[in-house]
C-alpha cells in the first residue's frame, strides 16, 4: 500500500505541468550578439582546403536553412580577431612550445608592415563578413615582440607589464594602424580590445602569448591609445579591462592587488577613469573564469555585478567577453580537462550564459576558442592538426550555444518570463529548469531559450501576460546523435507540452524564420 502511494504521488509529479508567463512589456538590456574567438587556430584551419575552412566557417557563422528546416550553423554575430605579438616568427625561440599558439605580427622590428601575415586568420575574417557576422574585435594579448622589455610575448612572471617603458606610444601607433588598414582595405573593426586578463604575471610557463597590467599602467596606456585611435581609426571604440575573472571587477583580489578593484579604479568617480575618454566605449568586459565552481559564488557574483552596474554606473554596458570550461565547476561536476562532444558540456554553459543574461544582464556573450585541436572542453568546433573530412568535428556545446547565438540577434531586448506555481528554484536546485526570453522590436518576434538539465522529461506551458494566444516554433538539441537545433513539435499558449530531459530548446513566436 505505502509503495502504491509513493508511485502515485511520483507519477503526479512527473504530469506536472510548469507554466512560464511572457511580459513583454517588462524590458531588461538589448543585446549586442554573441561571439567567439579566431585564436589560435584560425590561423592553420584558414589555409586548409576550400571545402573544409568553408565547413568550418558555415558552422560557425552560416544563418541558412537546410531542406529539412534546420540551422546549418550558429550564425555568430560577434568576431574577434587575435592581433598578435611575432611569437609565430620567433618560432622556438619564442619560449612558446606549442607552435598553435605562436602568433604572426603585421609589423617588423624595423617598424615595417607585412599585411600578408595572419592569412588564415583573415580568411576566417572575410568569411564571417561573407556570412553577415555584424560585429568585430580586433583583441591583443600582447605587445609586439620588439616593442617589449624581453623581446618576448610574455613577461617575466611579475606584476609590471612586458611592454617597455618607452613605447607606449609606438604600441598605440600600432594597434591604431593596425584598425586603419583593416578599415581601408572595407573590413573595420567596430572595437579594439588592447589587454588581456591584466591580472596574471604572464611568463614563459602559460605557452602563450600575454602580457600584466597594473591599473595603473592601464591609466597611462589608455589616454595615449585614445588619442591615436581618435587620429587614425575614428571609428573604432575602444572596449576595456577584459579581467581574468568577474571578481577582479569588484573587489581587491589577495595577489592581484595592483590589478583588481577594477570597476572603481577603471571606471569609478575619478579624474582620469578611462570611460572619460572619447574613443572608449562604455563597456566593462570581463572573462567568467573561476566564478563557476560552487553555485553560491556562480549566482552571487554575477548578482551582484548587476546590482552594481545599475546603481553606481548606469551608463555601463557589461560584455561576457571570454569564457569556456577550465577547472572544476558545478559542485565538482565537470572538469575542464578532456575532450566531450556530448550534453554535459553544453548544457553545462547554457546555464552559465543564461545567468550572465538575467542577473549580470550583459549585453554580449562571447565564448573563447571558436576552433580547437585540444583534448580540452575549451572549442566550439574541434579539429585535428591536419587537413582531412574526418579532421573537422562538430560539439553538442556549438548547438547548445547556437539556442542563443542563432537566435537571439542583435538588438533584441529581454524580456521578463516569470515562472509560476511549483517550478522548481534554481537558487537551490542546480537542475532546475531555465527560461530567458527576448523580444525583436522591429519585427515583433518573440524569442524564449530554455535550458532542461535534468535526467527527466518536464512538461511546461508558456503563456504571454496581457493573454494573447499565440504558437512557437521549436528547435532542439538533445542528446540524440544529429538531434541539433532540430525543429520539434508547435507549442501553443496554455498546452502542456513534453521538454526532453537533458536538453536545449528554442521556442520561437514569429511569422517567418528568424
């Protein structure tokens, strides 16, 4: 008898219908798109045979339909273009091991320009323009090897930055030319992002490229830079302090000291704050790494980023500007270490975007390695370090990504979408459902991402709040093999309708495909 109830009462459950309610009238940030990066190698992958780089490309960038109605690539709208430093040049002498993360420089020692390096990567940059990507970033990791105190891309494992003393002006010179020529050649950057994660003592042993930053450094840097930019690539904004972690935006960090706190000392009420500052763009880009171990600190900082931004810099846009899977995260759950094609992963990071959407409300999302040869879950697509069909191979994680990538396009607003009766609570549950919701105001479309990481089906309805019927189209990536924003069965307003477990689903209320 006691067994009979218990089974009642779990079948009950699972018929649960979970309703989420639609306010569009409610509006949140309008978001700028999403992104990934061509480091390291869209240099290699960009040189190989037409069929595979156009593969590769169309899955990345390609917003076009197949005959059965599916995407056939996420149709990114953000790229961003690694400048780099002449480590590729240096060759072994670089310090660098591995030669996929050397980089080419256009300019030479003897302040000489070669606009033929980085081949492979302008192809990948000319083919996200061919695909309509909207957006570019043109990011360095470091200084030009000759204009640095070492001679190399990387310090020398101290707080001070790697470029010398005396060349803060010809860095800005170079960076600036460097948006010149891409604006005259008709591919611009829209914004120029001249440091990376400034907090870490790059040196020899992190096999790449990267160069420290105090904030103080960064104050002298960045008048200098906006003035040549301002003088040589009007157009281009510039888009700052890209830190290592969420943290070193709001607090000083033990270690970090003269590199942390970076929301006050970068942007805080002072005379010299850079966002005083003509070219600079009034964004706070940061990297996500670090904060995604234990769910407390996962929702805590990014809620409290949000807060912050709306009270005490209102007029600050925040770009999720880098992140992937390193180290433990989700209670110990996945590992960044070893390659997965699989669920884990990408609906892993759909919960992370759908978190820096709704409590750090940022307006960009922008993921690291578009490409990687690694055995890492750090690529969107994966390849092998030789040109061959089977070398290319897609991920769950570049589907998962598309929900979003795909779908929410620039300049579409968020919405509320309020859960209501028994849903349960992600503040407690990390396998609670997910719903965020966006609204396209030229056109009306109505977009809701949802993210199921639970082993079970759920059963949901939508409704929109001024009570107006409406259908969704909708599109799913499961576990399934090839089940890859897959169109699914029509939701209605006020039906239940059947959400596998584990799985990414985009509903989309629009009279045409957006």
């Amino acid at each position: 008898m006691a067994l009979g109830l218990v089974a009642g009462r779990l079948s009950a459950r699972a018929e649960e219908v979970l309703t989420w309610e639609i306010d569009l009238e409610r509006r949140h940030q309008t978001i700028e798109g999403f992104g990934a990066s061509d480091a390291w190698s869209a240099q290699f992958v960009g040189r190989w045979p037409d069929a595979l780089r156009e593969r590769v490309a169309e899955l990345l960038f390609s917003r076009d339909w197949d005959a059965q109605g599916r995407p056939r690539g996420i149709g990114l709208s953000i790229w961003r273009f690694n400048v780099g430093a002449g480590s590729a040049e240096q060759g072994a002498e670089s310090g660098i091991r591995d030669p996929w993360r050397r980089a080419e420089c256009f300019q030479k020692a003897d302040g000489t320009w070669d606009w033929s390096k980085q081949a492979g990567q302008q192809w990948f940059l000319e083919a996200a323009r061919r695909h309509g990507v909207e957006t570019f970033v043109a990011f360095v990791n470091s200084p030009p090897v000759h204009q640095t105190r070492n001679g190399r891309a990387w310090g020398d494992g101290g707080h001070r930055s790697n470029l010398n003393p005396d060349r803060y002006e010809a860095f800005a010179a170079f960076l600036a030319e460097v948006c010149a020529h891409f604006a005259r050649t008709g591919r611009p950057f829209q914004y120029l992002s001249p440091v990376n994660e400034p907090q870490w003592n790059w040196s020899r042993r992190n096999g790449q490229e990267g160069c420290p930053w105090t904030n103080e450094e960064l104050r002298r840097l960045v008048p200098v830079l906006d003035a040549a930019v301002r003088a040589r690539a009007p157009e281009v904004r510039i888009v700052l302090p890209e830190t290592a972690t969420l943290d070193h935006l709001l607090r000083p960090m033990q270690g970090e000291p003269l590199a942390s706190d970076q929301l006050r000392e970068l942007y805080g009420n002072r005379p010299d704050a850079v966002h005083r500052l003509a070219r600079v763009a009034p964004v706070v880009a940061a990297h996500g790494y670090g904060t995604t171990e234990r769910r407390q600190h996962w929702l805590g900082v990014r809620r409290e980023l949000g807060r912050r931004l709306r009270q005490e810099h209102p007029g600050l846009r925040f770009w999720m500007s880098e992140y992937c899977i390193l180290g433990q995260n989700h209670e110990g759950r996945l590992r960044g270490s070893g390659r997965d094609l699989g669920m884990a992963p990408a609906l892993f990071v759909a919960q992370v975007i759908h978190h820096d959407l709704t409590l750090a409300e940022a307006t960009s999302w922008q993921w690291w390695l578009a490409i990687s040869p690694y055995d890492y879950k750090d690529g969107l697509v994966y390849v092998g370090r030789e040109p061959a069909p089977e070398a290319v191979r897609e991920s769950k994680l570049l589907w998962g990504f598309g929900h979003y990538a795909r779908f929410v396009r620039p300049g579409s607003v968020r919405v509320d979408v309020r859960a209501t009766g028994n849903v349960p609570n992600p503040e407690t549950d990390g396998d609670a459902p997910l719903l965020s919701a966006y609204l396209q105001p030229q056109t009306g479309a109505v977009v809701v991402v949802g993210v199921n990481p639970s082993d079970r089906e759920r059963k949901l309805t939508l409704r929109l709040a001024d009570g107006t019927a409406a259908e969704f189209r909708t599109y799913l990536t499961t576990e399934v093999e090839g089940e890859n924003l897959m169109p699914g069965r029509p939701l209605r307003t006020g039906e239940a309708w059947p959400w596998p477990a584990r799985s990414v689903v985009t509903w989309v209320m629009a009279k045409k495909d957006v």
